[in-house]
C-alpha cells in the first residue's frame, strides 16, 4: 500500500498503516493529497519504531500529511491508536 500511495498519490484520500513500515520508492510526481495515519508499538520487536518512524519522515518530506500514533504495545495497535 505505502508504494501504491506514493507511486499514484491522488488515489486515496486517507490510508492507515498499523504496526507496519514504508518502502522507499522515487516520486511522487503529483503533489500527495493522501492524508496517512500510522499507529504503532513502541515494543513492536517485528517492525522496529525506528523503522516505522523513518518511514512517516520519509513520507512528510514528500508531502504527505502524516499522523504518527505511538502506544505503549508491542506488534499490534492499541487502544489508544484504535481511539484516533
């Protein structure tokens, strides 16, 4: 999903990546209108924070409006990440 979104950027109007990461891809040539939510555990062992927040970096100096959600889980999104 995260290289769909920034290989075509006016697809999608909003995209959820839970517990999950970006893969780098050139682009986009558009100016993204995705508006993205990324929740995430801060003891997620399978995808490091560090990977994920990389990943919402990447996606803002794109253009993207990111919204970056941290609980206090490990690979899973919790009941606060569930709330936003």
């Amino acid at each position: 999903l995260s290289v769909l979104m920034q290989e075509t950027p006016t697809l999608f109007s909003g995209v959820a990546i839970l517990a999950g990461f970006v893969l780098e891809r050139t682009g986009p040539e558009a100016v993204p209108t995705t508006q993205v939510f990324m929740a995430h555990g801060s003891k997620d062992s399978i995808v490091p924070l560090e990977t994920a927040r990389s990943g919402a970096e990447r996606l803002v100096s794109k253009g993207f409006h990111v919204e970056f959600h941290l609980d206090d889980v490990e690979h899973k999104v919790g009941k606060g990440g569930m709330r936003e």
